[in-house]
C-alpha cells in the first residue's frame, strides 16, 4: 500500500443485568459519572463539568442503580455526593473489564486487518 491507513479499533462495553439486552446499562458514560463523583464529591459539579444537566445525570444514574439492582452512589443533597462500597467495587472492576476487553480487540484488530 502506497499510503499507511490510521484506523483502530473502538470497543463499547455495556454492562446490563437484563438478558434481552433492553434494559438500563452500565458502560462508558456511568463510569465517567462515577469518577468525576469520586474526583469532585458532587454529580451535580460532574455534570457541569461534563457539560451535562444534573437532572440527566440523576437519571442516568438511577436508571443504571435500578437495573443493576444495587445502590452506585449516595447522595448528601448540597453536601454532595460519594460512591457506595458496592459502587467503588464495579467501578474498579468496569475499569479493568474494559482495559482487558480494549487490550483484546486492538490485538485482534492488528491481527486480522494486518495488510489493509
């Protein structure tokens, strides 16, 4: 080939506790959220600083909570916000699924599309 391409691959992970696949997930936005909580204390600061409004972050949040069907976050009102035990866990454990999972593919990306 005269010209060298720049493709990679990109991988989206959910995480869904429903097994038709239609309900609330947990993938790369939750995360996002629940860093910036345990960076800022607040999902109301995360949201702004995602330039996301709080009310769709509340929601996206409680949508995941309900679907994974434990508690990710605990809410102080004005006093904040900080991850649950239960939530600081999946958090660790998302962020390592993904690594692993982002490790693969691009693996097998430079595998099969060697000569493209």
């Amino acid at each position: 080939m005269s010209e060298e391409r720049k493709l990679h691959a990109q991988v989206k992970i959910m995480i869904s506790a429903s097994g038709d696949r239609k309900g609330p997930s947990f993938g790369k936005g939750a995360a996002t959220l629940l860093h910036g909580i345990e960076e800022n204390g607040s999902l109301n600061k995360t949201a702004k600083n995602l330039h996301m409004a709080y009310s769709k972050a509340w929601s996206m949040i409680k949508k995941v909570e309900e679907g994974l069907g434990f508690t990710l976050i605990e809410r102080y009102g004005a006093r904040g916000s900080k991850l649950t035990e239960e939530g600081r866990a999946f958090l660790v454990l998302y962020d390592e699924y993904e690594k692993k999972v982002e490790n693969y593919a691009e693996k097998a990306f430079r595998d099969v599309f060697k000569n493209f």
